[in-house]
C-alpha cells in the first residue's frame, strides 16, 4: 500500500532513542522531509545522518517541548526550511515514577511528568497548528500510553498524564477536524526495549525475587497475542494515522499493546 508520504514534513519530538528513533527512521523510508526536535542534539545527530543515508532530507533543531517559546521556535525553523508542515508526531515523554503508590509519589515527581507528556504536547499543538490551519490539512499524532486507558498501580504519574493527553487529543480533534485536521493517539502497551527491561521488568524481578527474563513473559502473559510489542510496532500505526489512509479517522485511541487495554 502505498502511503503517500513521499516528501511530507513531518516534524517528530524525541526522535533519539527507542520509539521515537524508529519512528523517525520509518518516516525517513517512506521519503518524507524530517525536522526532529529535542533537548539533546548529540542524540538526535545519528539518527538524522541514519535518515539522510537512506535519502531523505533531515534538520536537527534544539526544542524542550515544556517551553512553549521553544516549540513555537521549532514550528518556525520547519516552515523556514521546508515551507510547510504536514505532520507532527509527539514522541517526546517520560516514564514518571515506577513501583511507587501515589501517596509516596511527591509533588515536583508528579508536576515533573505531567508537565512533559501533557503540556509538552500541547505546546507543541500549539505552535504548529495555525500552519496547518492555514493550509487547511494537516496530521497530528500524539505518542499516549495504555496506562491512560486502563490505568496501573505503581504508576499513578504517568498514568494521569497519558488520561489527560487522551483529552487534549480528542478536544483538538473537535476544534481542527473543520480545518481539514485529524488528530489521534497511538497508545503503545509495554514496547521491548531498556526502559522495559531496565525499569519496568527489573522493578517487577526485584518485588517478585524473579529473573528480567521471567519478569518480561509475565508481562507478555497479560496479553491476548501473548508477545511484548516492539518500536516497530508503534511506527507502523503511527504512519497509518500520518497518511490519508487514515483520512476519515480522528480522535481515536490506537491501542498497540497485543490485546491488553482491551482485555
């Protein structure tokens, strides 16, 4: 299927490591021009000399999303280099305390987390939008969690940053759909990878007397396809929702997560 998305400008936060690195690099595959937006170039520089081997065209631009003078500077070096922008994926996140009930949880860590994955997406909204607008089309795709759909002990932090990226995801939708706009939420399960293993399994191998190893197929136990998902997984769907495959879809949570969220 091919999902037009040949030179489009696609503007992604967090493209360093992980999710946002194979995000970046399945956007570079399918030919569109990249501005990736971060805290620390040093990271970000590889993976935009990855994107420019496999032929397409990629700026660094420093932007810490929780400023929202930087992510309209951001929005601003997009236009100036490439002139429009069609997509902005919202990669850029944290994983708030783990293993930690919510009357433990102190204030600055809550503030912390809320502050990057509900009000760095919003800043980022914020400053590409009326490009959009004005073109009168555009694809947002915000990078949520099943934890703000299900909920998880442990997590309360992050848990609330991903319900109320959910509703800054839904009310966008309402407000840009006339302009041609869609506006989703990919909303990856537990994805393979060293926060998975260093973090979250090592946390449940320390509670459980387990091995990481052990602690990673309890998780995929929780699952209907009973397999962990991969950053692979999360950059298919969110190039569906970037593409007009996707055209009459917004507002939506996609849950990629092998069946948990659901369950």
């Amino acid at each position: 299927m091919n999902l037009d998305l040949k030179n489009k400008v696609v503007v992604i936060t967090g493209p360093a490591k992980g999710m946002g690195q194979a995000i970046s690099l399945a956007f570079a595959d399918e030919g569109a021009k990249l501005v990736l937006a971060g805290r620390d170039l040093a990271a970000i520089e590889p993976v935009a000399a990855e994107v420019r081997a496999r032929g397409a065209d990629a700026i660094v631009v420093a932007c810490d999303v929780t400023r929202g003078s930087e992510a309209e500077a951001l929005a601003r070096h997009a236009m100036e280099a490439f002139g429009s922008i069609d997509v902005l994926v919202n990669v850029a996140g944290g994983s708030g305390p783990i293993g930690k009930p919510g009357w433990e949880t102190t204030q600055e860590e809550f503030e912390q987390i809320v502050q990057l994955n509900m009000t760095g997406c919003f800043n980022t909204m914020h400053a590409v939008l009326p490009t959009m607008i004005a073109q009168q089309r555009g694809k947002v795709v915000n990078v949520g969690g099943t934890f703000g759909m299900r909920g998880r002990a442990g997590r309360m932090a992050y848990s609330a940053s991903k319900w109320g990226l959910r509703g800054i995801t839904k009310s966008f939708a309402l407000e840009a759909g006339p302009h041609g706009i869609n506006v989703n939420c990919v909303a990856p399960g537990m994805v393979d990878g060293p926060r998975f293993r260093d973090k979250v399994c090592a946390d449940m191998a320390h509670r459980l007397n387990i091995s990481v190893e052990e602690a990673a197929e309890r998780h995929a136990e929780d699952y209907a396809l009973r397999r962990v998902s991969t950053d692979a997984d999360v950059a298919n769907a969110c190039l569906f929702l970037a593409s007009d495959v996707s055209r009459q879809i917004t507002g939506v949570d996609l849950p990629v997560d092998g069946g948990w969220a659901m369950l």
